[in-house]
C-alpha cells in the first residue's frame, strides 16, 4: 500500500489497521500529527460505538498513547 493511501486508510479506520492504541504510535512511518489524528478518529469511533460497556478501557488505552505522544499538548 503507497504511504499515502495507507496513511488516508488509517485515519479513515483505525482500527481496521491497528490492533490497539499504543500501535500507532509504534508504527514509524507516521508523523507525529498523522498519529494524534489516528488517535482522535479512533477515540471518535469509540464514543459513536459503545455502549459503556469496555469503553473505560478503549478510553485509557486512547488516553496512554496520547499522553507518550510527544508534544501531544501542541496538537490539540
């Protein structure tokens, strides 16, 4: 997949492409901005999805990997 098109693909479904939160930031070939906006349209996703059932979960796991994301804060 051309990086373009799998980064396109990634914001568009993270969790198609990603296991859990903290592989996205393990995944070299994105940026810093393109792995917060991963993880804002996962966190996005969740909250549309649950129920409340597993969500405080999903919810720390999407909070951990922001907060080891460096400079995380200038992003938002």
């Amino acid at each position: 997949m051309k990086h373009a098109k799998f980064i396109a693909e990634a914001k568009r479904d993270p969790m198609r492409i990603y296991a859990r939160p903290i592989d996205v930031l393990r995944d070299r070939r994105l940026g810093h901005r393109e792995r917060m906006e991963i993880l804002r349209t996962w966190e996005s996703e969740v909250r549309a999805r649950a129920n409340g059932e597993g969500l405080g979960m999903v919810m720390a796991a999407l909070e951990e990997a922001r907060r080891r994301l460096p400079g995380a804060h200038d992003l938002d």
